[in-house]
C-alpha cells in the first residue's frame, strides 16, 4: 500500500464523511419513501468525491505560486513531477493530464522544500483583485 501525503489524507477523510453521512440520509429517505430507486446511490457516489474536485484547481494555483516563490522553473517542477519531456513552451496543468497521486505528491514535495527553504509555512494568497481607478 503507498503512503498517502497528508493533504490527501485529510481529502480523503471528507469525502469518506460526506459518503457516510449520505448514506446515512438515504436510509433515511428510504424508510420514508421506499419507492427510492438504486440509482441514487450512484449519485451519492459522485456527490462524495466533490472535495477532490474543488481542491484540484486551488492545488494548481498553490503548486505555481510555490514554484514562483522558490524560483523554480516549468522544467525542474516537470522532473520533480518525472513526467516525460514534452513541448515546455505551451504545458500547463490545465492542458495536459497529471495524475491525481503526482499532483498531491509534488505539492508536499513543494511544500516542504518552502519550509526548509524559508522557515515558515506556506500560505496561499489569492491574487490582488485590479482596482479601477475613476476619474473624479
């Protein structure tokens, strides 16, 4: 069995909750309406696995600010990945498939490399919203 990272783990945790206690809400609903078909456990399913999904787009935006912060460039952060050579001028994670286990392995790895590096944990900050300036 491979050993999880902790954000996985903590990933996992709530979407075993969020199973759990859909589950425990569908036994529910079927004691009161027994017409309840099969089908929505397989809804339920798909409503657990949601954690994982939200969290995908801010670990790309963690794994790049992380990697900016470090001086890392797009080349070093795709070994660390041992991802193939690809086209380096157009990749991004939005463009081209990097498994789940890759993604959070290479935010721990990042992670920890910032807290050797600099001290102190990284924090994510959302980038400055532009302010319109109106003339007066």
């Amino acid at each position: 069995m491979r050993k999880l990272v902790p954000n996985e783990k903590l990933d996992l945790l709530y979407s075993l909750v969020l199973f759990l206690i859909g589950v425990i809400l569908l036994l529910l609903v079927k004691f009161i309406y027994p017409s309840i078909g099969f089908f929505s456990f397989f809804i339920l399913f798909n409503l657990s696995c949601l954690p994982s999904a939200f969290r995908r787009k801010r670990q790309i935006k963690n794994i790049q600010q992380l990697a900016a912060k470090l001086d890392l460039s797009l080349a070093e952060v795709r070994r660390m990945l041992n991802l193939h050579q690809y086209d380096l001028t157009d990749w991004s994670f939005n463009g081209s498939f990097v498994s789940v286990r890759k993604i959070y392995r290479l935010e721990y790895l990042l992670e920890k490399e910032y807290l050797l590096t600099f001290g102190t944990e990284f924090v994510y900050q959302k980038p400055n919203e532009k302010v319109s300036h109106k003339p007066a």
